[in-house]
C-alpha cells in the first residue's frame, strides 16, 4: 500500500488575537525563548526542534514582525527553534535588520545565511538548510502572507500519524486567499488545477510554499528536484509522491504581502508553465 495520503484538518484560532495584535507595528518589548522553568518542562517532553527557513529578499519591513511572532508562536507553545534567515543581499538593507534582530533575540535562535547575490528560492532552501539543527525544518514566506499561528497546528498534525511532511493549503474548506485581485487568484488557481491536471501529486495547493517536513525527507527530496522558479513548490509535491512520503494537510489563511512589491509578473507565469512541461514529459 503506497505510504502516500493525505489527510486535512481545521486551523486553530488560539493565537489569532493575540497576534493580530501584534502585526503592522514594532513590539516594544521582544519575547525570549526557554526564560522559565514550564517552558524547560514541556520542552523536554517534545524533544524535536524545528528550524524555520525564511528566505528574503527586499523584506525589511516585514522582517521584525514575523520574527516576532515566531518566536512568539515557540515561545508559547515551548517549543524548540531556530530561524535561519537566508537573504540574497536585499538592496533595501534586509540584511542588517537581521543582524539587528540577531542580536535581540540570540545567535543561537537567529542564524543568519546570506548569499552574495539573488539567487533564487530554491537554492536559498538548499542553503538555508545546510547546517540546520533541527530535526524539522519548517519553510515559509517572509512577508507575513503565512501566519505562525498555524504552526503549532502543523506540528500536532504531524505527530497524529507521524507523516514526513504537513503542508499548508488554501484551497480546502477552512483555507483561504486574502487581498489578491481576481487576475493573481485566477492564476493561482490555474496554476494548481493545471498542474494536479498533468501530474495528479494529491494535494489540494500545490503552490503554496507554507510546509514542514522532516529533515532527511526534505533533503531527499531538494536533491532530487530540479525547478528553479515558482515550479519548484508544485515539483516537491511530486518527488514526494514519488518517493512515497506521507503528506498531511492544514488549512491555511493566507494574505497578500503586509509591505513591498509583488515580484509575479509574465516571465514568472512563462517559467511556470515551461517547468510544468518539463516535468510532464520527464516524472
Ligand atoms: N533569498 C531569497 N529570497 C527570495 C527570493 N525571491 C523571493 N524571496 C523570498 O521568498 C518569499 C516568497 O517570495 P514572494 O516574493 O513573497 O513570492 P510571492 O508570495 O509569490 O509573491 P508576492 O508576495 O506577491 O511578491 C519571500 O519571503 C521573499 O522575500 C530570492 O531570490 N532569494
Ligand atoms: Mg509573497
């Protein structure tokens, strides 16, 4: 019997204030992790750690925030975690804010990966995961269009039945898609259905790039992909197929970008399809 199902489950609402709160505006005081002696209980009873991915570029704006409500998001739930940000030497400083929250928060929880110049998601991944110190990696976008508050709920579906990989969907009852024009919904949408079209991977949002995954199976599956551009979250799906690991499902609400430009334009929507293609007559 192939190891590869899916299974969905709610989002919940636990941290949605608390954290609403939080977002558009600079804390005035920044959370520490593990600062009390619950935190170290309860951290000893999950021993996993979870290294977050958070690859930026041009995110100066929205950097803070969502450091801080991932450290928040941990913190609460006393978990294990490091933040591995990868920037792509960003033209609007992204690289120094990082530093700034470094020093905030402790090397041990900020790692910082730069590279010299924009290269690119997928590699940023191949990067930021090398050296990384937990056992999960969790992967995200950084310009608060995912939401920490959902992580906790990634993490317990994992543990129901010890799949290698949760993923975020929109596209499922209870998931959804915030301040996007109908234009970018209908090419979210069409980039899906074409691609569940052509190459059937079982999951309901092939191009949201909100996922956890065990270590050693997100390594097997980056070294087997060969996308560079927005393909490249749809061709994980598909290795994961391949490779037979178990995927599980959380709905996700995600919304557009808090600050900065969209970079979607045609050239990215040609390379998309073009990828589609390739893996069409290659998987
Ligand atoms: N390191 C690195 N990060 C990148 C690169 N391109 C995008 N990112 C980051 O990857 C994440 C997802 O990219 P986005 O630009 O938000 O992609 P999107 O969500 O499809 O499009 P918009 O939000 O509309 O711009 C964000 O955190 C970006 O800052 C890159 O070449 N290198
Ligand atoms: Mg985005």
């Amino acid at each position: 019997m192939s190891r590869f199902h899916v299974s969905i489950t709610p989002e919940p609402e636990s941290l949605s204030s608390s954290a609403s709160k939080a977002t558009g505006r600079q804390p005035s005081t920044l959370p520490f992790a593990n600062s009390n002696a619950s935190s170290r209980s309860n951290m000893a009873a999950n021993p996993n750690k979870y290294s977050v991915l958070l690859p930026t570029y041009n995110e100066r704006d929205n950097l803070p925030i969502i450091t801080w409500l991932l450290v928040k998001t941990f913190q609460e739930h006393n978990l294990d975690y490091e933040i591995i940000i990868i920037d792509d030497n960003s033209p609007d400083g992204t690289l120094e804010v990082a530093k700034q929250l470094q020093k905030a928060y402790g090397e041990t929880r900020i790692v910082l990966r730069p590279r010299a110049g924009k290269l690119g998601l997928g590699t940023a991944y191949v990067h930021g995961i090398q050296n990384a110190a937990g056992n999960f990696v969790i992967i995200m976008d950084a310009d608060m269009s995912h939401h920490p508050k959902a992580i906790p709920e990634f993490i317990r579906k994992q543990k129901e039945c010890d799949y290698d990989i949760v993923t975020g969907t929109r596209y499922t009852s209870g998931g959804g898609v915030y301040g996007w024009d109908l234009r970018r919904k209908l090419t979210s949408r069409g980039a899906n259905f074409i691609a569940d079209l052509l190459l059937s991977p079982g999951v309901s949002d092939l191009t949201g790039s909100f996922r956890l995954y065990k270590k050693d199976v997100l390594h097997q599956i980056i070294n087997a992909t060969v996308s560079k551009g927005y393909v490249f979250q749809m061709e994980m799906m598909v290795r994961a197929k391949q490779f037979n690991f178990s995927v599980a499902e959380v709905p996700i609400t995600f919304v557009d970008r808090v600050y900065g430009e969209s970079k979607l334009g045609a050239n990215e929507i040609v390379g998309y399809l073009k990828g589609l293609w390739t893996l069409f007559i290659s998987v």
